[in-house]
C-alpha cells in the first residue's frame, strides 16, 4: 500500500520542509526544517507525518499552502531576503526515506 508525506523542496536549495507527526489536526500543524546534508545517523530520527490515503494527505498541503501563502504575502519582502521562495508544499509518495 503506498504512503504519502507532504513536503516542500522549493524554499530553499539546501534543505527542506515536512509535516511531522507533532502535527494533531489541520488547525495545529507542524513542519520541520532539514537540511539535504543530514548525516545518516540523524536522519532516522525525523518523524513525518506519513499518510495512508493521499486524500488526507491533500486536505493537509492544502492547509498549509494556505497558510504559507498568507505569510508570504505578509513577510515575502523578509523572506525574500535571506533568499528563500515562495513555498510550495506538494503530496510526495513515502518509500521510507524523505532524502531522494
């Protein structure tokens, strides 16, 4: 059966965004920040929040896109900045392995 997470690679060039399992309901969700040069040993310690159906999945990115656009209409000229872009969180099939 596949497994979904909700990510987003585009903010930043050296590392990226993911739901965690902290993450309770669509009104308190919580994403992590990695770095794409994690060493092996820590990257069995990060939590996603791993999806069953990929409807769920969906209605979470769409909460946070949501909210991340907002922020960026709000902070964009910050953000902008210290070099980030726009978010853009995406449903990705789960394998085990968030690096890819």
């Amino acid at each position: 059966m596949k497994k979904y997470v909700v990510v987003d690679r585009n903010r930043n060039w050296d590392s990226f965004d993911f739901i965690c399992e902290d993450t309770t309901n669509l009104g308190d969700i919580w994403h992590s920040h990695c770095p794409y040069n994690l060493e092996e040993s820590k990257r069995e310690k990060l939590r996603p929040l791993i999806f069953e159906k990929k409807s769920d999945a969906v209605k979470y990115k769409d909460a946070q896109q949501s909210y991340a656009n907002h922020d960026w209409s709000e902070n964009g000229h910050i953000h902008k900045i210290y070099g980030h872009s726009k978010p853009r969180w995406k449903v990705e099939e789960y394998n085990g392995d968030l690096f890819r």
